[in-house]
C-alpha cells in the first residue's frame, strides 16, 4: 500500500470505529473502547484497550466484510495485567478515583469504605477500576485491598455492618480513649465479626480487625429490609447533609460535588444512580415538561445547564433535589449543600439556576435499568 492509501485507509477506519463506538459504547465514563489503527507490512493492526468484547467483535466483522487484513492486538479489560485479582473493596474511609493514574490528576469521584470494585488495569502504583455505578477510573494500591473471585464473593455474602452518623471512627478496643485505627464517615461499611450491648466488632477488607459504636451503625441486612423510601425519606437524607462542603468529584460527607450529593441522598435510600448529572438526566420518568415547576413532587431530581440552541447541544452542568413545598425550595450542592427557592419572593431566591433550567426526572417508583435497586440487586461486582 502507498502512504496515500494508507492514510486514506486508515481516515475511513476511523470513521468506522468512531460511528460503532457512538452507538454501542457512547459514554467512555462507563465504557471503554479506544481504538487505533497501525500500519504493519501489507496490513493493519489494531492496537487500544477496550472494555466490550461486543463491540470489538462489531468492529473486526464490519473489517472482515470490506476484506481486510489485520492484527487483532487490542487488549480486552481485565487481562493478564490485573491476573485473578479482578476485584477490590475500599480499604479507607474514602478512596479518591482519579481521572489518570495520578495523584494530581482532577478527582473523578469517590467510593465508601467496604465498596466492592471492578478492577480493569494496573499502571504503577494505580488501579483502573470501576465502581458500582459502573464509572471507570483510576485509584492508587494504599485505598484498595485487591481479590479474586472467591474473595470477592465472600466478602459480599458476609454480614455487614453500615455506618449511620455523618463521621466517626474505628477503635482497636472497646474503649474510645484507645487507639483509633481509622475514621469512618456516612455509608461506609465493614465485615460483622460480634457484638455486645454497646459495640460492634468488625473486619476490615484487609483483615484488621475494630470496633463500632452501635449508636452509629446498624446491620446492613436490616437496614435494607427495613428501608421503604419515599419522598419523605429523600428530604431526610438530603437535609441531614446541608452545610457539607462542595468538592468537585466528591461523592462522600467529607465533600461531594451536585451529583455526588443527589447520589448519596439516593443510595442512602437503598438505590444506586449514575454518577454524573448529564448522566443521571438519561435516568427515570421525565417530569415538568412545561418548566413550570407544577408538575414536581419531592425527591424529583431538577437538571440545569446550557438550553438547545440551533447551534449547540443541550449541556447539563448541574442537579439539586426538589422539596416540593410552598415555597417552591430545592436543595443541592454549590458551594455546600444548601436550600435554593425557584420563587423570586423568597429570600432564598435563585435567579440563576431558574433561568438555566432544563427539566426534571422522577427516580422514586420507576423501573429503569441506569437506577439499581439494592433490595433486588444487592451484588453489584456481577
């Protein structure tokens, strides 16, 4: 082949693969499938990574049907660079999932001591995982405690307990002026060992072993029969966060960004939703269609951003949670969780957020695929 040929080649490929990518793996938050194509001899090689084995196979038959020759060498995740170690828990109070394998690089969220993870890639001293909301990014070896699959079930099926109270800590003995072996904050949890009347005795993913005040936690199993969430409940959790600082990626009590604050509300009601606000608008039943906010209830998520115009695309950039009284309030984090009124009478008035917002979606009482429901699906490195 000339070098024209080749280049020409290679621009038409590119096409190709970039209009499957868009319809079979669109968000590469959630999906990865980086393609490229090298010149090799008389012909081509695929080199990248990819997630989907689906859509590798769409790519190479679209290239056996136009009769070209090519070297498969894309690297389908997890492969030999993690071996049996597929999975992890959260071994910290909270790990920082990072955009690169980093530590400078921007934060892309959060996961709670206890969370069990996907584990996809290893560089360096970074780990390539994803999340139970399925969001793929980078943390480093000291916040995980790597598994393999016959670990990674155990610690699922074991008896957990969940922390309750907005932070604490972990003691090594029953007496709270000991050592502490770590803070805890809101929804981490840990392996149940015992109890007694005051305390819980728990184990850590990597085996060390503590205690937890009861008054601050509760078994995870009973939490989750006994959780029926209603509106009521979502303003509960959503209020019991108010004045936590704003973090961009933060998905904890120690900072959370707007998504990450209408994640926490909603997985501290039994439910595990997307990541990102222009994510979690592709999720539930839509609501308000005449922006008027008269079709709202309480617990219904509100999306603001850039509007469509003839040149551009809608942009989400922010959510809140809608409180539904008469003072038409929402709550959300920007600059810290805190309560925004739609109505110019109010004091908390929030002029800017009215003029830019796109719509609603109703999460509570819908069936949909993008909102898992811990009670029915309480496994989620399947």
């Amino acid at each position: 082949m000339s070098c024209k040929n080749d280049n020409q080649t290679i621009q038409e490929l590119e096409k190709v693969t970039l209009a499957i990518k868009q319809e079979f793996a669109p968000d590469k938050r959630v999906e990865l499938f980086d393609i490229k194509f090298v010149p090799k001899n008389n012909l081509f090689s695929l080199e990248g990574e990819t997630t989907s084995k689906n859509t590798l196979r769409i790519l190479t038959d679209s290239l056996q049907k136009r009769n070209l020759k090519f070297e498969n060498n894309v690297r389908i995740l997890p492969d030999s660079a993690v071996g049996n170690f597929q999975f992890a828990v959260a071994k910290n109070s909270v790990i920082n999932i990072r955009s690169e394998a980093s530590h400078s690089a921007e934060l892309g969220t959060q996961g709670l001591l206890g969370m069990s993870l996907k584990v996809l890639d290893k560089n360096g001293d970074f780990y390539r995982i994803q999340t139970p909301d399925n969001y793929i990014s980078w943390v480093d070896k000291g916040g995980i405690q790597l598994m393999n699959e016959t670990e990674i079930n155990q610690w699922n099926a074991s008896k957990k307990v969940l922390f309750t109270a907005l932070f604490g800590f972990v003691y090594a003995q029953k007496d709270v002026e000991k050592s502490i072996i770590s803070d805890i904050s809101l929804g981490g949890m840990l392996q149940y060992i015992a109890e007694d009347t005051e305390f819980y005795q728990v184990k850590y993913p990597d085996n060390r072993m503590g205690f937890i005040k009861k008054k601050d936690s509760v078994i995870y199993e009973s939490w989750l029969e006994n959780l029926f969430p209603t509106k009521e409940s979502i303003e509960e959790i959503a209020k019991k966060m108010e004045g936590f600082p704003y973090l961009w990626g933060g998905t904890s009590a120690k900072g959370m960004d707007c998504s990450g604050f209408t994640k926490m509300v909603y997985l501290l009601n039994g439910f595990v939703i997307p990541r990102d606000a222009s994510q979690q608008i592709n999720a539930g039943k839509t609501v308000d269609e005449q922006l008027n906010f008269s079709d709202l209830q309480k617990g219904d998520l509100l999306f603001f951003g850039k509007k469509t115009t003839e040149n551009t695309k809608q942009k989400v950039t922010h959510v809140g949670i809608w409180l539904g009284n008469d003072k038409q309030e929402f709550i959300h984090a920007s600059g810290n969780v805190h309560i925004s009124s739609m109505d110019k009478m109010q004091p908390r008035f929030d002029e800017m957020n009215k003029n830019r917002y796109l719509g609603s979606k109703r999460y509570l009482g819908e069936k949909d695929m993008n909102i898992v429901d811990l009670k029915t699906n309480n496994n989620l490195t399947e």
